[in-house]
C-alpha cells in the first residue's frame, strides 16, 4: 500500500480512538488498540519491536523499541501527554533516521482534541528510502 494512504488510515483511526476513548488514558491504551484496529483493516504492522544499529563496525542491539511500524515504511509513535515536547519529534525523527524510513506520525493522545496532539515527521536526511 502507498505511504501515503496508509498515514491517513492511521490519522483516522488516531482520531477515532481519541473520539471514542477520550483524551489521557495510558500510553499503552493506545498503542494497543492502534495496532489490533490495523491489524483488523489487514495491514501489516509491528509493535514494540527492538531495533538493533550499526556504524563504524560498531553493532548495538535492542538500541531502542518502536511502538508501531506499519508496512515496514511508516513510523507511529505514540504519546498521552499534556502537550508536545522537543524531545518527542526528536525522538521521531532519530527512529526514522536509523531505520532508513521517510515519515513517522507522532501522536499525543493526552491533548483535548487530536488535531492538537497528531504530528507528521519527515527524514530530510539523505539515507531515507522511499
């Protein structure tokens, strides 16, 4: 499936859970029912998976997890915060680098309205594929 189409699935169903659900519930809440909704549309994703880096010769295992990696191509991260936070994009943007992928969606799940909490993250960084 085309990357984009399958951001704006995963817009959707954000903002559906954030409808349904309400604002603030744990992290995990979200993610969870994130992926069983793909999971249920037949796409292909991954949830807390560990990601292993390598550079220079030097190979780091489990280097850190994702929350959700859907068609192997997109990024979606996900938060229940009072608001963004820097370090979140930054977050985002060093899985999206490492991976190799040219977009990752953050999603913050503790804001009054999903509009206010959905992020879209692109890798400007030359190592991206598409």
């Amino acid at each position: 499936m085309e990357l984009e189409r399958l951001a704006s699935i995963c817009v959707d169903k954000g903002f559906r859970l954030h409808r349904d659900l309400g604002p603030g519930l744990l992290e995990s809440v979200y993610e969870t029912m994130m992926f069983q909704s793909l999971r249920r549309e037949g796409i292909d994703v991954a949830r807390q998976q560990p990601v292993t880096i390598e550079h220079d010769g030097i190979v780091i295992e489990n280097a850190f997890r994702f929350d959700l990696l859907v068609e192997d191509k997109l990024l979606v991260e996900i938060k229940s915060t009072e608001g963004h936070a820097p370090v979140h994009a930054k977050q985002v943007l060093t899985y999206l680098r490492l991976m190799k992928l040219p977009l990752g969606l953050l999603m913050n799940f503790g804001l009054a309205t999903f509009k206010d909490g959905i992020r879209r993250l692109v890798n400007n960084h030359n190592g991206a594929t598409e």
